[in-house]
C-alpha cells in the first residue's frame, strides 16, 4: 500500500475511517463532529461515509456527552468522543474520574470501558486560555485511565488506531500547534503502533531530552543547536504519559547522565515532575547533574499577545541543557 502525505490532523481523520471501516461498533461523536467535520475538519468526510448512526451530532453539554460515551462503551460500542477543545475536558471530570476509569475494576471484570476522548490540547494557535490548556497530568493522576499525546502525523494514525481498539478508556491529547504544521508519509493500511512506549527520536551522549507532544519538534529544534555546540542530545518522545516508559527513561539517562523534561503545562505537579522522581527513585546513581524541568508558568494561559511568553521552546529547552553541563 503506498504511503500518504498527510498532516497530523488529515492522520487523525484517517485512523478514524480506518477504525471505522474495520469495526462496526466504533462510532464517532460530539460537537459539530458531523455536517461540519468537527471545529478543526478531523472527522471531515466521515458523516457521509458512515452516516449519522455513526457520526452524531452532539448538543453542547460535555458532562453528558461523557456519560452517554461509557453507557455506550459499557454496552459493546467502541465511541470516539471528541471534545472541542482541551479546557471543555473540566466538565467531563466526574463522569470519566467516577465512572469511565472505575467500571472495569467496579464491576470485577465484567464490564470494560473501551472509550476514547480525542481532544485539541496545547496552546501556539493564538486562541484563549479554555482553548489552549494542557491537563494531562489530571488525567495521569487517574487510575484507570490511560493517557497518550502523539507528536507527527504517523503517530498520530498509528497511536489513535491503538487506543481504539483498547479496552480500556484512553484520553487522547492532539497537539493543536502541529495539526497543520508539517507532513509526513503515512501508509493508511491499519497499523497500530504500540501503547505504553516512548520513542528515541535522537540518539546522544551527553544530555536526554524528554517531551511529549507540542514541545517534541521544540526538544529537537533544541539539540540542534546543542550539537552545533558539541553536546550530544538523546531526545524521547513519551507518547503515552500514563502508564510511563520508565524502562527506556531509566536506559536514556544511564546512558548520558543528565536529564532535561520539557512539557507545556504549568510546572507544578505536572507529568515532568513524575518522569523526574521516577529517576530520581531508580536512577539517582546515573546522574551527574540535577534534573532540569522546562515547563509553562504556573499561572492561567495569557491571553494571545502574550502566549509566546508563557509557552516554553527550543531556546529554554537549549539553556536547560547547558545548565545540566555545567555540572562536572
């Protein structure tokens, strides 16, 4: 079969016809998602294809949209919920905390819930602070849940297939920055690529460099300029934030000794505060320098004039690194 260039959002639309095409009982749902093809064209095309008793047209009213998802998922359908944006996901809290995270282990077993809410998530597209959050580590607090943030359009296909066909409830983070921004084949033939693994995107001797999403082409942006510099950066894209790689985090930094974490979230409590106890827990002897975080401020997404102050980049993700080496 051969590959596509496609862009991460056309790769999202792809995995859903996909999925679609293969099992009846995946089913897509939400707000706008059908006649307009959802507010950023994901699931263009799709009402067409499938017809609308298996893309709905939702009322605005996210905690119901939530609870009608698991009625569904408990009952032997596979939903796709989209959610319009990452800051509407606050109103879905109860019912996927109490109930979507807690059927299967409720239940004994007996009822899974095979649900995945798909959501833009991230700022960089100049829009307001409920359009532009990021709440993974909300959701990474959540036993239950399983949490993945795709950072290309190739990941985007193969993880969204993946956490599809899952039996579990899977929040799925699209980073809204790189929906349009670059292309990259994608062979549309229904390979998944696996949960629960990071991806060594770069290898070096001297720094890792751990991000996720958004801030992935910002971590690699980052060790090219490093490199110009001598330092050698090993980049990890976490992919799935919950549950963590920790065996590949632990192997990256035996190998190079320091270790920087980029995320777009706030700093506070975040997932990179997680990844840098964990080595600290299990790593500490590999260190030779502090664990540096490189994160938004903890404060509230600054209206768009001010959104490239708040976000974090290759320039800060760079000066981290220099800081790990200046430690001998």
């Amino acid at each position: 079969m051969t590959a596509t260039e496609l862009t991460l959002v056309q790769a999202v639309n792809a995995a859903l016809a996909r999925a679609m095409t293969e099992d009846p009982a995946v089913i897509v749902l939400g707000e706008d998602v059908g006649a307009d093809g959802g507010v950023f064209r994901a699931t263009e095309g799709l009402l067409a294809r499938f017809g609308d008793r298996r893309v709905l047209d939702t009322p605005l009213a996210e905690a119901g949209l939530a609870g009608l998802a698991i009625g569904l998922a408990a009952q032997g359908l596979r939903p796709v919920l989209e959610i319009q944006f990452s800051g509407f996901l606050y109103a879905t809290l109860d019912q996927v905390l109490n109930h979507a995270a807690r059927l299967r282990n409720r239940t004994r077993g007996r009822l899974s819930c095979p649900l995945v809410i798909r959501t833009p998530s991230g700022g960089g597209i100049r829009a307001i602070e409920h359009h532009s959050e990021s709440p993974e580590a909300i959701f990474a607090h959540v036993p239950g849940l399983r949490v993945v943030a795709p950072s290309s359009p190739s990941q985007a296909y193969g993880l969204l297939l993946a956490a599809i066909r899952d039996p579990d409830p899977v929040i799925f983070l699209e980073p809204t920055r790189l929906y349009r921004a670059t292309r990259e084949a994608v062979t549309d033939d229904g390979t998944a690529l696996p949960l629960d693994r990071c991806r060594r995107l770069r290898e070096g001797a001297d720094v890792t460099l751990v991000a996720w999403g958004g801030l992935v082409p910002e971590a690699l942006a980052a060790a090219e300029t490093l490199a110009a510099e001598g330092i050698g950066c090993e980049v990890l894209d976490l992919a799935t934030l919950k549950p963590l790689d920790e065996a590949a985090i632990l192997a990256s930094v035996g190998r190079t000794g320091r270790l920087v974490i980029a995320q777009e979230a706030p700093l506070t409590c975040g997932v990179a505060a997680e990844v840098a106890a964990r080595v600290a827990e299990r790593g500490l002897t590999a260190l030779r320098a502090p664990v540096q975080r490189v994160s938004g401020w903890d404060t509230v997404m600054p209206l768009p004039r001010l959104e490239q102050a708040y976000l974090p980049g290759a320039a800060r993700i760079a000066a981290a690194a220099r800081r790990a080496m200046a430690w001998t």
